[in-house]
C-alpha cells in the first residue's frame, strides 16, 4: 500500500472514530457501513471486556468462585435481555425520526426509553438486593458458594440501574448515527473497571481486600461513571443528539409505541438467553470444573460475539435511518454489505479459536480440570462462526426495521423448542455429556441464522411502521 492510500486510510479511520456528521442516507452503502462499524466493533470490544477483565482476576479465587460469576451472569442475561429488548425499539424509533429529518421527535423517543429504564431497572435491583441467595440456590450453587457469592450477585443485580442506561443511552446514539460517542462511554467505563478491579479483589495501595466482592464493586462504578459521561454529552449537545430539560415528561403516544415494540423485543431477548440458564443448569449437572470451564469459554466468544454485534448494529441503524428516508432498497444492499464484513471477521476468529484453543484459554490461568471442557466449548461453538455472522445482521436488521416480531419467533423455535431438546439429548441420553451441550448450541445457532435469512428476503420489514 502507497503512501498516499495509506495516509487515506487513516484519515477515515480517524474521521470514524471522531464522529461524522455524513448523512447515512446517501452517497456509498460500503462507506456508510465502515463508519458505523469502525465505532459500533470498538463499542461492543468495550462492552465485553467488562467480564473478561473481571475472569482474569476472578478466575485466581479458584473454581468456585469462577462458577459463582458464570451463574450470576447467567442470571444477568435476563437483564441485559430486557435491556437489549428496550434498546432495540429506542434505536429503531430514534433511527427513523432521525432519517425521517425529525430531531425534535428523536429527542422526545430518546427521553421516554430513558424514562422507561429507570422505572424497570430500580424493580429489577430491588429484587436483585433481597433475593441474591434465592437466585444462587435455583442456578444449582451448593451452600459454600452461595455462602461466597451472595454478596457479588446482589451487588451486580442490585446496580441494575447502569445496565439498563448504559445499554439505553448508547440505543440512543447508535439511533442518531453517532456511533463514536457509544463507543467513548464504554471506553471510560472499562478504564474504571479496569483500575479498580485488581485493586478491590486483591486490596492493593489503600484499598481493602475484597475478593469477589471486590469485582462486583468496580463493575458497578465504571459502569455508573460511563452512564454520567453519556448523559453529559446529550444534555450539553456535545453529540448528535440534543435532550432538554423540558422534554423529560411522559409522552403517552411515544411511550406506548415504545413499550409496544418493546414487548416483544423483550421476548425476543429473553427467549434467547432465559434458554442459556436452561443449558447452564444441564452444565451444572456435570461438576464445577465443567461449568467453570465453560464459563471462560464463553467469557472468550463474547469478547468476539460482542464486536460482531456492533457491525450488526450499523446495519439496524443504516436500516431504521434509511426506511425512515422512504429508501427499503438502500436498506437492504446495507443488510448484505454488513454480512459479507462480519463473515471475513467473525471467519478468522474462527480459525484462531478452532487451532488455538488451549492458547487463548491461558491467558486466563485456568485450573488444569477446567481446560479439556473449555477448549471443546471454545471449538464446537467456533464451528458456527460463518453462520452466525449473516444471521446476527440479519435479526438486527429486523430490529432496526422495527419488526421485532419475527426475531421472536425465530429464537422462539430455534432456542426453546430445538436447542434445549437437543443438549439434553445428545448430552445425557446419547451420553455424550458436555460436548453434547456445545454441538446443540452450533447447531441451533446456525439454524436461526438460516431461516433469518429466509425470512428476510420475503422483504415484509420493509413495510413496518413505527
């Protein structure tokens, strides 16, 4: 590469990473979907690194300590379900009254999904405080860990407040098209996570010696710090996006076409992963040492699940943007544009995991009874990795369209009523134990992505309204 291409391809990283004012809705598809991408892959990079810095410290405390976390987050999915679920409509409205040139409405859909999360995220961490042991016991833990562990759960679930902002506020700007801003919250929520965690867990300089408990803290501050820093940035205009105070007051007409929307983007989430507590409680059947395996496993697929996601979020918003400028067609060559992007990333992870799977795991230090069921975890799930990189951007896509609807009843048939049958299955009856848990989860996966794209060729979401 010359200097000059060289040169041109920095400045458009660059210009990505700062932010852009460029209309998503003209000039190149391929463009548009590169600084969208560039962005929304760091976001999710930064979103993940929150539990795979807290396994790498965590995972010192021993075993147990490792499956009482893989069971709080078990748990934890069904928040961020319902989080996902309300940051699924809150990007699609925002998206279309953006394209749509309504800044106005944007702002007013903006501050009702903000409105909406704090209501749902104060029950869900009341909750959370006063049933921690509760939870522990259902997921299958023995009395020594919840004993361990109770106080990390509560502490996670009860800060369940910067989940859903977090998740919410970054909805708002991934909507807007200002993808850098997303992703800069995240970047100053993990550089907190990220200083505070060793010092909590393992009490360095001045502070005490917390354990476990100790990554529950930081999480939650570096968390709380990056939702300060998103709702500085929209209350002063610094992005895209500009809130007031005037406009925090119930809108009914929005709030309900939100929370319409967000009924079953909530069930769509959380058919997904309320399943993964279903294969964690087959997991658990096995022992510690499989579930605590498994646990830096996975860990380790959503550090490159979670960018993968990103990418499938500029095609949601290239999608709601472009539907709203009355352009279905640009749409879609966005939608296909994205897929062929995330199969060559998501292709070479791939084959990192699938040949190297005892090197990746070690970098967390695991115990020698964890690595066998990690490495199988880590191989079979890779399997699937050009499957999924179409499928995701293709249910983002309906979600960015507003059509939630069809995302359910995918992950309705292929979770509930196939994945599940299929790892108890060749997991107990066939005898093939854990291995048979991670083959139902690549065939399942698979399975969604294969009839998203069926689906989303019929081209029924380019008529939803929102």
């Amino acid at each position: 590469m010359n200097q000059s291409r060289r040169q041109g391809l920095l400045a458009f990283v660059r210009e990505a990473l700062a932010g852009t004012e460029q209309d998503f809705t003209q000039g190149s598809i391929g463009r548009a979907v590169a600084l969208l991408a560039i962005p929304m892959v760091l976001e999710m990079s930064m979103e993940s690194l929150f539990g795979f810095v807290d396994a790498i410290f965590v995972t010192q405390l021993g075993k147990e300590a490792v499956a009482t976390v893989g069971m709080t987050e078990a748990v934890l999915t069904l928040i961020f379900g319902v989080a996902l679920g309300l940051s699924l409509s809150t990007t699609a409205m925002v998206a279309r009254r953006v394209g749509e040139k309504d800044d106005e409405g944007a702002a007013v859909a903006a501050v009702q999904s903000i409105l909406l999360g704090v209501v749902v995220s104060v029950l869900t961490g009341i909750i959370g405080v006063m049933d921690s042991e509760r939870i522990l016991r259902m997921m299958g833990a023995d009395e020594e860990m919840v004993r361990r562990g109770a106080i990390y759960t509560a502490t996670i679930l009860g800060g369940s407040v910067t989940i859903f902002l977090l998740f919410l506020l970054n909805a708002i700007f991934r909507g807007a098209g200002d993808a850098s801003m997303a992703m800069r919250s995240l970047m100053v929520s993990n550089t907190i996570n990220l200083i505070l965690d060793p010092c909590l867990i393992f009490g360095l300089g001045p502070f005490p010696e917390l354990g476990l408990w100790g990554a529950s803290i930081a999480t939650t501050i570096g968390r709380g710090t990056g939702v300060a820093f998103q709702l500085y940035i929209l209350m002063t205009g610094k992005g895209r996006l500009h809130l007031h105070w005037r406009q925090f007051r119930l809108v009914p007409s929005v709030m309900w076409s939100l929370i319409r929307v967000s009924i079953t983007g909530i069930l769509q989430i959380q058919i997904a992963t309320a399943s993964w507590l279903g294969m964690i409680r087959i997991l658990a059947t096995f022992g510690s040492a499989v579930l605590a395996g498994t646990t830096i496993a996975i860990r380790t697929i959503v550090v490159v699940i979670l960018p993968a996601w990103g990418m499938s979020n500029a095609a949601a918003t290239l999608v709601g943007q472009n539907l709203g400028a009355g352009k279905p067609d640009r749409a879609e060559r966005s939608v296909w544009i994205t897929g062929f992007y995330n199969m060559i990333f998501l292709g070479v992870i791939g084959l990192v995991f699938i040949i190297w799977p005892e090197q990746v795991l070690s970098i967390y230090q695991p115990e020698a009874s964890m690595v066998p069921f990690g490495v199988a975890c880590l191989r079979y799930v890779s399997y699937g990795y050009l499957f999924y990189a179409y499928g995701m951007v293709v249910v983002q896509a309906f979600n960015g369209a507003g059509d939630t609807v069809t995302p359910t009843y995918i992950n309705l048939f292929c979770h509930w009523l196939w994945q599940i049958p299929l790892a108890w299955g060749l997991s107990t009856p066939l005898g093939m134990g854990p291995t048979g848990v991670f083959l139902a989860i690549t065939i399942a996966e698979s399975t969604v992505a294969a009839v998203g794209i069926l689906l989303f060729r019929r081209g029924k979401w380019k008529q939803q309204k929102i």
